[in-house]
C-alpha cells in the first residue's frame, strides 16, 4: 500500500489535506480513489468555514507525457477515471443538507506547468462518420505563463485560463448508489451498449488506503464510475466554476464525505472531448446550509459564477438545429444542434488551415461559449457556439472576398500523433 503523506501547512497557515506527486502513477499514491461509494473511509477533516488545500493528480492518474507523441493516449486505461482526492469529512453534515463550497484558487504545480487536451475515435461527442473526417488519436500540450496559455500542437492561439475542479462530489448513499446503477445498467441493455455508461467494475477501482480485503472487494465490486456527472455532483465539468465562484451540492451521509479531483486548466461550454487537463491545487472553504436541499428546492448540483472570470467579447457565434445531415428533422434534438453547430465551427477553422483535430481541441479546450438560444420552437432546439476572435493571432472574421491563398494557414503544424497504427475506437475506456 501506498505511504499516507503527512499534511502540512504553508506559511499563511492554510493547511494542505491530501498531498500528491504529478510525476508517479496515481494507483502508487496514499489518500487517491476511483470510484464512489459510502463506505470509503474519509481521510481528512474539513475545516468548515476556513480555507483549505487539496494537491490533485490529473484525471488519468499521470498516464500522460509531455511529448510529441501520442502513444500514451492509445494505451490510457480510462477504466482508472478519475483519480480524485479525498474523501473529507465535513463535521455536522448530515443528509438532506447541502455544502455551500467556495472555489478560492485553483493552480498548476509550479513545477508541472502544463496540460494536455486528447481527441481519440469514441471518446468525444463530435466523431464524424463522414469518409476524410474520422477522428484521428492526438494529443496537444498546453504551457501555462501565469493564466495564459498556448500549444506547439495548435499555433497561432492563446488565452487567459479559467482554472477549475471538474469533479467536486459528496459520496452516495447506498440507496442512491444502487439507483445509479440500475438506471444506467437498464440504459445500457435497452441501447444494446450504445450508451457506453461505465458501469461499476473491479478493474481499475483503486482506494489509496489501507482497508479490510471485505470492505476492499466491496467497494471495487459496487461503487459507481466517475465519468457521469450525477445528483451528487462528480464529475461535472463546469467550466465556470473557477476562482471566486461556488458550489452546492447534496449530502446524502452523515459527514458528506466530499472528494475533489480531475483539475483543468481551461475548458469550454459543451467539453466535447477533453479539457486541458492538468494537475493542480485547489483551495476550498467549506459551509454547511441546514436542510439545504429542501430549502434551494435542490434536485442536483447549482453553482454561482465569479465575479473575477476572464471574459471575452468579441465572438464568432455559429448557429445549428435539430435537424440531421441528410435533411431528416428531429424532435428538439439538442445534442443534434450543439453538433451540428460545433461540425460548422470545426469546418470553417479548418478553412484556415487548422486540421480537424486542432479544430477538435480548440472547441473543447478554448473558453468557448455554448448556449441554448431556444426551446420552445418546436420541432427545433437552436443552440449557438461562440468562438472568441482575439485568442487567434490573425483576423478569422467573414470578409465579403473570403479568404485568400496567402491568409490560409496550410503549413500549421498538427497536434502529436501515435507511432503505433490504431484500428477501431475508444468503447468504455479501451481502444478495440
């Protein structure tokens, strides 16, 4: 078993819980799991209304070099998703309540300043059937200089991060924890694996704890996958959710038992692939509000935004409905829409010379805006994505004679590719 690290304070006395090491596997590291369950055993207590640190792997648990070459990605066990930190016990926390957390800071390691956004066949929400248009394997590697950042692998852009926690969840309870898995195992069977939920399996659980091989065996065998965002929170991915926000999410057990991880540097609305992932260290304070999920008539997580996100003005918008390639019309379709708004982005930065997967990457690592425009339209749902136009080095407006030879970018270099040949594409977690 891994060796517990001892907690530690900084000068300004904010006291750190859990620490970690970027640079080793996240399954050799003390105070790390990978699944939910009420039974993990908490490894810190929060200090309710102070400040308080916790140190987060990346969500693949160090899987992921920083190199030009994507190999890595091919062989990454998602089954080990997400590496999280914790969990804490919030002292007088107890079910029906809700945790009011305020988002203090959230920082790369000093020493490990940089992230990575992946694109790999299976993974994201915008794989185009199309011939030519196949998603490729690549990785992209993002610096960090203060709250900027920029690629080798995507050119010509940077821009200010949000920096945020993807994942902030309290544990279920065992009743609720066996709804989640009925629910998404009857999805599974009715969508003949379609869906592709992760549904609880032994392999990749991992409890960075020393426990009773029954209670081990127990939570590997029961406890439900972080990938989803559920009731509980999890993995959320609210991209907003940055320096100066708040979260509140539900207690459903007697000390809440509250985990965070899965840090990212910047993120869009939609994350259709990856964030830039980083590991990172997250500043919280903690509140209890008393019968809150009665009382915010809560039925899942809601969130405040910070006063102090970067915000940019000036945005390219692209606009899609519900209605498919070949004409067909849906029935409000949303994930249709974002998609055929994201594929009409997509094709018009590669109009400049980007490739699809820096197209991709850009659309799921840049502060791009989503948003639902309409709903009750009927048949239609309209939803827009908004590129912000000052994060390019060069001018991506319209123009009435369209883009010219010299302004179209075809010697941009591309993200890092695999040397290994790849057939098939990502199905829970492994490529096929």
């Amino acid at each position: 078993m891994p060796v517990a690290t001892k907690y530690k304070k900084t000068s300004n006395e904010i006291p750190t819980l859990v620490s970690v090491d970027p640079s080793q596997p996240g399954e050799t590291q003390a105070n790390i799991h990978t699944r939910w369950h009420p039974e993990i055993p908490c490894v810190a207590t929060i200090p309710v209304g102070q400040a308080f640190r916790v140190e987060c792997l990346d969500y693949s648990g160090s899987q992921v070099h920083n190199d030009d070459n994507a190999d890595d990605i091919i062989h990454l066990d998602h089954d080990s998703d997400h590496h999280l930190s914790g969990p804490f016990a919030v002292p007088g926390a107890q079910p029906g309540d809700v945790l009011e957390i305020e988002v203090l800071d959230v920082q790369p390691f000093q020493d490990h300043n940089w992230g990575y956004c992946i694109t790999a066949p299976g993974l994201g929400s915008l794989d185009d059937e199309r011939k030519g248009k196949e998603t490729k394997v690549t990785k992209s590697i993002w610096d960090f200089f203060g709250n900027e950042t920029s690629s080798r692998h995507v050119p010509h852009v940077s821009f200010q991060g949000r920096p945020h926690a993807g994942v902030l969840g309290t544990a279920p309870s065992h009743e609720i924890l066996q709804q989640w898995t009925k629910r998404e195992s009857e999805l599974e069977v009715a969508t003949s694996g379609r869906a592709g939920c992760s549904l609880p399996k032994p392999r990749g659980a991992y409890v960075g704890q020393d426990l009773p091989d029954a209670l081990r065996e127990r939570i590997y065998r029961e406890g439900a996958r972080t990938s989803p965002g559920r009731e509980h929170g999890g993995n959320i991915d609210i991209g907003l959710a940055t320096r100066g926000s708040k979260v509140y999410l539900p207690v459903y057990i007697p000390g809440a038992s509250l985990s965070v991880g899965d840090t990212h540097f910047c993120q869009s609305d939609g994350e259709p692939t990856t964030a830039i992932e980083m590991a990172g260290i997250v500043t919280l304070r903690v509140n209890i509000i008393p019968q809150g999920v009665h009382q915010l008539r809560m039925a899942s997580p809601m969130y405040r935004t910070s006063p102090s996100e970067p915000i940019y003005r000036d945005k390219l918008c692209f606009t899609g409905l519900s209605v498919d390639r070949d004409g067909n019309q849906t029935n409000q379709d949303g994930l249709l829409a974002y998609r055929n708004a994201a594929f009409q982005a997509m094709e018009y930065l590669e109009s400049f010379g980007y490739s699809r997967e820096q197209a991709y990457i850009l659309l799921s690592a840049a502060p791009i805006e989503s948003r639902v425009v309409a709903t009750a339209n009927r048949p239609n749902f309209v939803v827009s994505l908004g590129i912000p136009t000052e994060i390019f080095d060069f001018d991506i407006s319209p123009r009435i004679n369209g883009i010219t030879d010299e302004e179209k970018r075809k010697t941009i270099s591309g993200p890092a590719l695999p040397s290994i040949k790849l057939n098939g594409e990502i199905t829970n977690g492994h490529l096929h």
